[in-house]
C-alpha cells in the first residue's frame, strides 16, 4: 500500500533517537527567498509531541506566524506566549525570562531582525546592562534566555546558527558568601525555637533545605517514625507570576532527595504535627481550605501554607535582633553546607544532601573551606610516603 503523502500544514511526526524525543514539524510559509519556513516541537511521549503540534496548527490559524524577516521583538513575544509554555518551564522561570526580554534585551536589539541578529548585537545587551549597573549575574542570565529563545529559531530554520551561544560568556567573579559559625548557628536555633519559625529554621539550618523546600514539605514525605527517620524532597512551594502559591516539582532532579534527620529535628517535628492536630480541632471544618488534602508541614493557624516573603522577613528580623545582622533563607542552606565540611562531612555527601547538580558545583561553591581536609590529605601521604621526615 502506498504511503499517503502528507499535505501542506498537516505537519510531520518523528522519532529521534538521538535524543529520545518526539520532533514534530510544522510548515509555516515561506521566507523572502521562497524557502519554506518551519516550526518544531518536541515531546518524550508521541502523545505529547502531537499535542504541542495540534497547537501550533491553532496559532497558525489564528494568524501567529514569525518568518525570518520578523524582528527579534516580535519572534521573542512569540516565543514567550506560544513556545515557551509547551515545555516543562516553571512560572517562575517563565516570569523571569519575560522579565528579561522586556527590561534588557528588547530595548537594546529588538528592531533588529531576526536573520541579521549578529554576535555584536548581544554584546551590545551585555554592554548597555554593564553600563546601566546589572551585576555580571545578571547579565549571564540574559544572556543564557536569549541563547534559548534562538536555539528555538535555529531548530525552526529561521536562522542558521544561534548568535548569542557564539558570543562569549560574561565571566562571574567568585564571591564566598557568609557563613554562620557554631556558636551563631546555636543561638539562632534557640531564638527561633520561641517562635513560629522554629521548624522552617531549623530544616534550613540542619539539613540545608531551600527556602520553597521547607515550605512544600507534606506529611506523607516525612518519615518520622522507622528505624532512620527521614524526609524526602520532592516539592517546592512558589509564587506564580500573579504571586498565587503553588506547590511544583522540587527544583531539578537532583533536588529530589531523602535526608536522615537529626533526633532534635525530629522531636521538633513530631511537636508540629501535634501543634497543627490542636489548631485544626480549635478551627474546626474548613480548616487549610484547599491546601488541607496536601497535608503541609508548615502551616499557620488557619491551615495556609506560609508565603515565602513572609519567611524571609523572619529570617531577617531574628538575626538582626540577635545583633548578627540582616541573614536570608539563603545563607542559613549555605551555613549548614558550611558546617557539614567542618565536620568533617565528605564533600560528596554535602553535595547530595544540598541536591546541587553535581559535586563539581558543590567544590566551586564551597572549595574555599576544604583547607583542613587538604591538610588531612597532605599529612596522610606525608605519613606513609616519607615516615621518616613527616611520620609519627
């Protein structure tokens, strides 16, 4: 039987190995030269690669195509309302990301069209960010949303190669962020322990939980009552671009982790579960209205998840009224990463309890502390390489 040929705006499914996914096409006219113009999406599953191509056909009906000759305004607004949503970017990011293209990078190069985008037009962003006082953080992180807005272009064959992965990176300079020592650490714990802070503080502080982490922590991740109690990340509580709460997926996969607990921490949580019982009795039906199903470790005495603003003023009123000045959420998951290496705790397993990406991140960011253990090192090899010049 022959193949039936596909006709123009039908669009085309396939599977690609190479990176196993779905890659949907859709044909979307032609540029200036007559060469036709595609858009392309991409999904693990046939059904969702079908989906987000069923809704490119909807944009295309409604009128929403970008060719080579569009501005880059108009591709990135296009990307950010048509594209962009169809991934698995977190509001937050999508909000970031907006935030960027609106403040930096349109007002700098948004005339320009899209297939004369050159690498200068991107230092032009950098420069006039630099010039405009943007730390460089902030100018990598421009950077890197116009990077993934033109991968988009280039996957479509609008333009031939992505101009703002060819420009060079803005390069960082390492700043080593404060660190509570013991003796702080013990007396935040103690002032926090007469507040309703007790809990979200201690998390940060003992097992280096990110602020949304403490925060999206359910009772069904919790075990508080085996052999090793633990608790296992798997959430994180953020506002979306409204600044509605929602609870979303832990930050990345290596975010989602299980930590043992230390045993104070879990005498202060089996406190808080008895506290929320009290006040749920005390309230009445109705209580966490529809937060209650999830069940939340931390909530206040109406049953709502606690906004994140509201924790980080907290955090910064107990310190500065401990005369430690204004601490963040932040700098409490950095002090307990801080304070497992003068433990002694090995590096690897500080990386896994902070669920960073890698332990390669974990040594860039906390390199600076590993002094004693390069010492212990040196003096090992000393001891059993030349015992008789560096041995016991």
């Amino acid at each position: 039987m022959a193949k039936k040929k596909r006709s123009n705006g039908e669009g085309s499914l396939t599977y690609r190995k190479d990176r196993d996914r779905y890659e949907a096409r859709l044909t979307t006219g032609r540029d200036a030269a007559g060469r036709p113009t595609r858009r392309t999406v991409t999904g693990k599953t046939r059904q969702i690669a079908l989906e987000r191509l069923g809704e490119l056909k909807r944009q295309q009906l409604a009128g929403v195509t970008i060719g080579a000759n569009a501005t880059l305004e108009q591709f990135l607004n296009s990307w950010l309302t048509d594209v962009l949503p169809l991934g698995d970017t977190t509001a937050g990011t999508r909000a970031s990301y907006e935030s960027n293209v609106r403040l930096h990078i349109v007002p700098v190069i948004g005339h320009v069209r899209l297939d004369k985008l050159t690498t200068a037009h991107v230092r032009q962003v950098l420069s006039k960010m630099q010039t405009n006082g943007s730390a460089p953080n902030s100018q990598r992180i421009a950077r890197a949303v116009l990077r993934r807005a033109l991968d988009t272009a280039v996957r479509d064959e609008l333009v031939m190669r992505n101009v703002a992965a060819a420009t060079d990176g803005v390069r960082l300079t390492k700043k080593e962020g404060r660190t509570l020592t013991p003796e702080q650490a013990r007396t935040l714990l103690s002032a926090a322990s007469n507040t309703e802070w007790d809990v979200p503080v201690a998390l940060m502080l003992s097992l280096g939980l990110r602020r949304g982490e403490a925060l999206g922590l359910a009772w069904s991740d919790l075990d508080l009552d085996g052999e090793r109690p633990a608790l296992t990340v798997r959430h994180s509580l953020k506002p979306d671009e409204r600044g509605a709460l929602h609870l979303g997926n832990a930050k990345t996969s290596g975010s989602r982790r299980t930590l043992h607990l230390p045993a104070a921490m879990v005498e202060k949580l089996r406190a808080q579960r008895a506290r929320q019982a009290s006040e749920q009795l005390a309230f009445g039906p109705g209580w966490g209205g529809k937060w209650q199903k999830i069940g939340l470790v931390l909530t206040n005495s109406v049953g709502s998840p606690y906004d994140p603003g509201r924790l980080l003023r907290a955090v910064k009123t107990l310190t500065g009224d401990l005369g430690f000045g204004e601490w963040t959420p932040h700098e409490l998951r950095h002090s307990a990463a801080s304070l497992m290496l003068a433990g002694n705790v090995p590096l690897k397993t500080v990386s896994d309890t902070l669920g960073h990406a890698s332990i390669r991140l974990t040594a860039d960011v906390y390199g600076h502390l590993m002094a004693p253990a390069r010492d212990d090192a040196a003096d090992a090899m000393s001891r059993l390489l030349w015992p008789a010049v560096g041995g016991d």
